[in-house]
C-alpha cells in the first residue's frame, strides 16, 4: 500500500516502457502518471507534485538533463530517480550534480521500483 498520497510519474519516450511500468505499479495500488516527452513530464512536476519520478535521459527535445535543469533553475526540488542503459559517464555525472537521487539501470527490473519507491517515496 502506497505511503505517499502523491503519484508517481514516469518520464519516457518509450510508450511500451511507460505501460509496462505504469501497469506494474498500479497493480501495487499506486497512483501513476505518464509522460512520454521531457517538457511534459516538467509540466506534470510543476502541478501535481509527485511523489517520486522514474525519468529517462535520452528523449528526443528536452532530455533528461533538460528536465533535471530547468527544476533546478526554477528552484523546483522533486525525487528523481533516472533510469539508463549507461552505467557511468559525464551525462551522469551531470545528473547527480543536478540532485537526481538514484540510478536504475534499463532495461528496468521491476521488483526493484517497489523497493526504490519504498525507500524514496
């Protein structure tokens, strides 16, 4: 059972990858939003305030880094966990810099959202 009221949203621009996850989750009793495009997971950040955010690096226009800056600019804190298929680098060297809280590497395992949404949300 969810402990955070506040849903959960997961940025891709993966549509399958969304749905698979969002169908994990709401099995689970979470309350999920979608978005498959940067500027439209930032809109759903800034107006419904989600609990926690399971967001891709690599979308087409604003990317993951896009996102993390643009929060970061207009003093916007949320829990961001980033989910990659690139396990180091200065793309994310960069987002740990900008206040992503977690890695998970794709393709996501999906028992282990539960257990990062338990420790973060």
């Amino acid at each position: 059972m969810p402990i955070n009221p506040n849903p959960i949203l997961i940025i891709d621009d993966e549509a399958g990858a969304c749905e698979m996850i969002k169908s994990y989750l709401e099995e689970r009793d979470y309350s999920v939003l979608t978005a498959l495009d940067g500027q439209s997971g930032l809109d759903i950040i800034k107006t419904q305030k989600p609990a926690l955010v399971f967001m891709d690096i690599h979308m087409p226009g604003l990317d993951g880094l896009g996102v993390l800056s643009e929060l970061k600019k207009e003093g916007i804190s949320a829990k961001i966990i980033l989910m990659t298929g690139v396990e180091e680098g200065p793309e994310l060297d960069a987002a740990k810099a900008l206040g992503i809280i977690d890695i998970i590497k794709k393709p996501v395992h999906l028992p282990l959202l539960s257990e990062l949404i338990v420790k973060y949300a």
